[in-house]
C-alpha cells in the first residue's frame, strides 16, 4: 500500500473538535513544550489500526512521515516502526532501531516517546550496553530525556530495574513535570516487581524528590504507608 493510501486514509479518519482538544492536551501554544504541533485529530487505537494496515510501507515514506509537522503522520510512522521490529528478523531489528534512533529529533512529544521507545530502543538494548541512556538521560533536550527513563520499561518487565533506578538518579533533580511524571511511573512500576527494592530507592531519596514524582512511585503503595511517604514519616 502506498503513502498517498495512508494520507487519505489519515484525511479520511480525520477529526476537527477532537484536534481542537488534542492541541491543548498536547500543549501546542506558544512557550509549551508542543509549541507548533499540528493535530487532525485521530485517536490512537485509529492509528494503530492504520499502522498495522500499512506494516510494508517503505523507509523513504517513513521519513517522509516521520518529517511532517502532522503529529498523527509521525505517531503512524512510529507504530508501523514497532510493528516492523516485532516482526522482523534480526537484521530487520537493526535496521528498525538505527532508523529510529536516526529520527530522535522527531520523536519529539510524550506519546511519541511512550508509544516507541520502549518497543524498539528498549527492545533493542535489552541485552546490550545501555551507555546511550545514560547520555541521553542528560540531555538538554526534554524529550531525549524521557526516553532515556520510559525506554526502560522494557527492562523492568524482563526484570532489571537496576536501569530504572541509575537512570532515575540522574533525573531526580530535573526541573520538568514531564520528566517527574515519567520517573514517578517508571519506578511504580518496578513497585510491581519488587516493592522492596523501590522503598530501598525511595527512602534517601523521597524527601527531595519533586511531589509529582512521589506521588506516582508509591501510587500502588497501602494508603497508610503513602500517606507516611508524603508526610516525610518513614
């Protein structure tokens, strides 16, 4: 199927209150960190379903995607990129990834990074050296940072939240909502692994940790020992 296919299939799902409500949930105004994004307005499950219809379209057309100013254009590109890794074989996986990691510039808001990262850098690093997260998590760039912590949810589901904790560490004083929402919830979810290991993290640390961010790591916590947490009683 060719790339003039998905764009009228785009145009064709395409939906102008609900770009309207994406814009702001996106924060697209000027001086917000999705200034300039451009909604139609699908919905994910939408574009998941068009992704997985158009798994064969070629790397020229996903960069062409991947380079538009329409956010769902480059979310489609990004699923069909996670569908072609899942599916692929080894070399195919390489490929995917260096396309992907190529492209890091254009994974540039949080559903683009929570949707991809996992499933391709994620998937990718599973078994090899992680040195680039650690890079990224020190990045200037905001979104570079997300991924270098929502990349290793992939990491905890296989097991190893050490990842988690180190890059966690680096991003504990960052100064974004963004990026203490992303560590609060990568580190609840190594809650769900090891609930003894993530207290070991939190109790030197969750005094300074920024609010947002505790409240998301102990979530899933009994309510007597979360309110301990947000009282700075334990």
């Amino acid at each position: 199927m060719s790339l003039a296919e998905l764009k009228r299939e785009i145009k064709n799902q395409s939906n102008v209150e609900h770009a309207k409500t994406m814009q702001w949930f996106f924060k697209t105004g000027k001086g917000e960190y999705g200034e300039g994004d451009i909604f139609v307005g699908i919905k994910v499950p939408v574009q998941r379903k068009i992704a997985k219809k158009f798994i064969e379209l070629n790397y020229t057309d996903l960069q062409e995607l991947l380079n538009s100013p329409v956010h769902e254009e480059r979310l489609i590109a990004l699923l069909i990129l996670v569908e072609k890794y899942l599916k692929a074989e080894e070399n195919g996986k390489i490929r995917v990834y260096k396309f992907w990691l190529k492209n890091i510039k254009r994974i540039n808001n949080w559903d683009l990074v929570d949707l991809s990262a996992p499933k391709i850098l994620g998937a990718h690093l599973q078994n090899r050296d992680k040195k680039l997260l650690f890079k990224l998590a020190k990045s200037k760039n905001l979104w570079e940072r997300r991924i270098a912590i929502v990349t290793t949810y992939s990491f905890i589901k296989a097991g190893d939240l050490i990842t988690t904790f180190e890059i966690a560490k680096i991003l504990l004083n960052d100064e974004h909502d963004l990026i203490h929402k992303a560590v609060g919830w990568m580190l609840r979810e190594t809650g769900k692994i090891d609930k003894y290991l993530l207290e070991e993290f939190l109790k030197p640390r969750y005094k300074k940790m920024p609010r947002t961010m505790l409240r998301y790591s102990i979530e899933k916590f009994p309510e007597e020992l979360r309110q301990k947490y947000l009282k700075g009683m334990v």
